[in-house]
C-alpha cells in the first residue's frame, strides 16, 4: 500500500503602471527581430515584427515604474490530490512432473486518488 499526497498553490502576479505613467510598448520592443515563417498560421500579420524585448520587459518589471500584486489563482492552476495505492497478489507453484512445473500467479491493484480545489 502506498499514500501519496500533492498540493500545488499557484500565485497570480498581476503588473499595471502607477497611476499617471504610460509605458509605450514601442520602448520595450526587441529590435530587427523576425518571426519564424507562417508564426501563429499568419493570424497577426498586422504586429509585423514588433515583440517585446525579454530583458527590457524584465527591466521594467523590477524597475518600481510598476504596481505588483499577487494573489492566489483560486481554482484555475491550485490543487490538492490524495492518492491511495493499494495493491496484492498470490501465487501458486504446481509441480506437473519431474521436470515440468506450472506457476500461476494473480494481482490484484486498485488506486483512489481524490481532488481538490481551494
């Protein structure tokens, strides 16, 4: 027999600027960057190649120009989970012989795992 139990809590970070800053996307674009062919099945041809540049995205995240606030994500990424495994078997040798034997054997397992969301 085997009990496991998971717990997965995930936290949502939301970033919006502060009340009076605007942030132009423009600044923060990643320059003579080209999308592999056929990106996205071409549903967004109208960005061309603008994409935001990772590590001007990461400086304005740790900058302070922006308010940060993290909060549980509720039901959409958090879970609990209690798995119970239970298992068996038996198993019989039956000599048909002097050089023939038969083993037979049987197992038995049953899992019951239950979930939860906060």
């Amino acid at each position: 027999m085997r009990d496991a139990n998971r717990t997965r809590d995930v936290d949502s970070i939301t970033q919006t600027p502060r009340s009076g800053v605007t942030i132009p996307l423009s600044d923060n674009l990643r320059q003579g960057y080209t999308p592999a062919d056929n990106y996205l099945a071409g549903k967004y041809v109208e960005f061309g190649t603008a994409f935001p540049d990772p590590a001007k995205m990461q400086t304005l995240s740790q900058s302070g120009t922006l308010n940060t606030v993290v909060s549980p994500t509720g039901d959409s990424g958090s879970y609990r989970a209690k798995e119970r495994v239970t298992g068996g078997y038996l198993m019989d040798e039956i000599y048909l012989g002097k050089n023939t034997s038969l083993l037979a054997g049987i197992r038995f397992e049953a899992t019951d795992t239950t979930y939860s969301a906060p």
